[in-house]
C-alpha cells in the first residue's frame, strides 16, 4: 500500500487507511446509482428520483455506460465520489445483502448511505490533518475526532439513520478551521488572502499567487487559474466545476478531493497531491 495512503496519528501510529476511502465500485450494489437525485442538466442527460435505479445500471450493478459518461450525457458521474462509503455499506452495514435480493432493506440502505458518504468525507479530511507537521498542536484533537467518526460509520443501520451527521460535521469543521489556520502561517506571504465563501465565477487569476489563501467554500466555476500557486491554500468545499488549472501548482493545497480535481480542466503540467489521480479527461 502506498505510504502516502495512512496518516500517523497522534502516537506516531498509522491512522485511518486513506486506501479505504476511494470508491471500490466492484465492491457496492450501485448506490449511488440509485440512492441519489438526478436532475436533467449539463451534468446529467436525465431526471431521475431518488431510490430509482438509473437506466444505465446493469444487473451486476456495473454502469453500462462507464467508459462513455461524458460523451453520453453524465460528466456529474465522473465527478461524483462516495469516499468509499459505498462498499462500506453494501458490504458491513447491510452485511453483503443487496437491495434487489433483499428489497425490504432498500430503502433504509439508499437512506443509510448518504449519511456514511458524509462521515467518510470527514474521514478524508481528519486523515490528512493529522498527517500535517504544523498541525502538531491539534493532533490528540484529530485523533480523538477521527476514532469518534470512524466509530460512527461502524453503527447499524438504524442508528445512521437516525444518526444527526450535521452536528457531527460542525464539530469537526470547526477543528480543521484551526488546523488550516495552522498550516497556512507556515506560508511564505505576509498578508493571507481571504476568499472564504467569495464569488470568483470566471475570475482571471491567471498566474496568481495564492499560496496560502483560504479558498473555503469559494466558487471558482470557470475561472483561469493556469499557472496559479495554491500551495497551502485551503480549498474544502471550493467549487472548481470547469476551472482552468493547467500548470497549476496544487501540490501542498489544504483539502483538495478528487471529486474537485475531475470537475475542474487541467493538463500533464498540473501539479497535484500524491493523494490524487490525474483524470483522464485532462490534456495530456
């Protein structure tokens, strides 16, 4: 397993295996094929309710379309990530049992699913913050935070579903807030940019220095970030639908997902965490 796959907790000890929070599709009953809402739209070629397989779903739970999601209509399907939360509970949660064999159990098991894809997610986050040098200080807090959400994917299914993954989430969002603010003094600028939450739809940041900068939650749909340095720049929940990112510096940047990476445009100069693939949709 690479060693870039565990984070050391806070006894120098191997944390949450990262290897266990990338989707394993051959290993889940097509949740999110039919758990999810699709809504007709450049990111979607069709409606679809929630707890309705999509038509493209084949009986060995395989999307028959896999190789061709873009071309056909699906590029939200190549963005999406369950952070492994599918296989966890198609194979522990539901112990193995499908929805189709067992279909008194599908609709607990489309509600259940969601709820894990989000303590999953978490489990992302608090896996790289407790790997972070700066983030020392915190590392007992992370730990502690990352057990209790491990812990809580490990429920049964009535207790996630009634399991109030709001609260849980603010508590540990407010824990890698004090880790980013950590880790991003460490950056070479003096004045830190603050783009938290901002609107730089289709903004030209061609080149620009933002090492450092706290992108949280900033909506960079569109925008010209070739070139641009984002090391250790926190950027959960940043919006990079069609952001330009070709020669791109991302190497260091707080939180990137996978799910951010294929959304966004890029190409073989882009730089990227060891922890992420570069998408096949890229220019090479």
């Amino acid at each position: 397993m690479p060693e870039n796959d565990r984070a050391p907790g806070a006894d120098g000890a191997d944390s949450t295996d990262r290897a266990a929070l990338r989707a394993d599709c051959g290993n889940c009953f097509g949740l999110c094929c039919v758990a999810l809402t699709l809504t007709r739209s450049a990111d979607f070629a069709v409606n679809k309710d929630a707890g309705t397989p999509c038509s493209n779903l084949q009986d060995d739970f395989r999307c028959g379309i896999h190789t061709r999601l873009r071309t056909e209509g699906f590029p939200g399907c190549t963005v999406y990530d369950c952070f492994g939360a599918g296989q966890k509970v198609s194979g522990e949660t539901f112990g193995g049992q499908d929805w189709r064999s067992a279909p008194q159990n599908a609709k607990q098991m489309f509600q259940v699913f969601p709820v894990v894809r989000q303590l999953h997610e978490l489990l992302w986050y608090l896996t790289e913050a407790a790997a972070l040098e700066p983030a020392r200080p915190l590392r007992g807090e992370i730990r502690r935070a990352l057990d209790a959400t491990e812990g809580l994917t490990r429920l049964d299914a009535d207790a996630l579903a009634d399991l109030d993954v709001s609260a849980h989430r603010d508590g540990v969002a407010a824990l890698l807030a004090r880790t980013s603010e950590l880790v991003r003094a460490t950056a070479p600028r003096r004045k830190k940019r603050n783009h938290r939450g901002a609107d730089l739809i289709g903004a030209r940041l061609k080149g620009t220095d933002l090492r450092g900068a706290d992108l949280r939650g900033a909506y960079l749909i569109a925008a010209d970030l070739t070139g641009a340095d984002l090391r250790l720049a926190d950027l959960i929940g940043a919006d990079f639908r069609d952001a330009e990112l070709s020669g791109a510096d991302l190497t260091g940047a707080l939180f990137l997902t996978q799910s951010q990476v294929n959304a966004a445009r890029g190409n073989g100069a882009t730089r990227l965490p060891p922890t992420l693939s570069r998408p096949a949709h890229w220019e090479r």
